[in-house]
C-alpha cells in the first residue's frame, strides 16, 4: 500500500500543477479577451 502511495504522490502532484497551470492560462486568457 505504501508502495502504491510512493508511485501515485508524483502523478497527481504533477497532474495538479498542470490542471492549475491550465486553469490560470484559460483565466488569463479570458481576462485579456474581457478587456479588449
């Protein structure tokens, strides 16, 4: 079980900053689209 844990910890913590990555993209987009 920890070993599961020890392989998993990296994939989600890489999948999150990626997930965050793209939903400040999507709102800075956006934002620059609103403003022009």
């Amino acid at each position: 079980m920890e070993n599961l844990k020890a392989v998993l910890t990296p994939i989600i913590d890489r999948g999150l900053r990626i997930v965050g990555a793209v939903s400040l993209a999507v709102i800075a987009g956006f934002l620059v689209w609103w403003l022009l």
